[in-house]
C-alpha cells in the first residue's frame, strides 16, 4: 500500500476506526478502506483524508465501506460534503 495509514481509536468498548490508503497507480485512483464505526467523532478523521487527497490532485476516490461496523447519519453526511 502507499501513504501512511491512519488510525484514531473513538471510545472504549467501540471498533477501532481505521482508513488504508492505497494509490492505483494506472488508474488514477485512490482506494480508501474504511473500518469501524463512522460516526461524528471519526467522520471528521475520513474528511480530513479525502480532502488531503483532493487538495494534492487526486479526484478519483473509492470508498470500500465493507468493514465499517455502524454508521451515524454524521458519518453519512460526509459523502455528501466531499
């Protein structure tokens, strides 16, 4: 994978919130995994790595949701600032 993967632990008792970055190099692409919960506290983490990835130039964003365990309407809410 390339970039640093960032992690921010939310609250006890709750997954770990997670994202892995990893660039497609010949499609342009960048693949995000998400996992854990989505909620307020996180989502603010998830906005902050798409809009890195949109503030250097790279627009194509895939947003793999299979392993987020529960999402807030506030974690919902982020796909429709970014």
């Amino acid at each position: 994978m390339n970039g640093m993967p960032q992690e921010k632990n939310v609250e006890r008792g709750r997954a770990a919130f997670k994202v892995d970055k990893e660039d497609i190099v010949n499609a342009g692409v960048t693949l995000l995994r998400v996992r854990g919960d989505l909620d307020a506290h996180t989502s603010k983490a998830l906005q902050s790595v798409t809009n890195g990835r949109i503030d250097t130039g790279h627009f194509k964003l895939v947003v793999d949701l299979t392993d987020v365990s529960y999402m807030s309407s506030a974690g919902a809410g982020l796909f429709l600032v970014v």
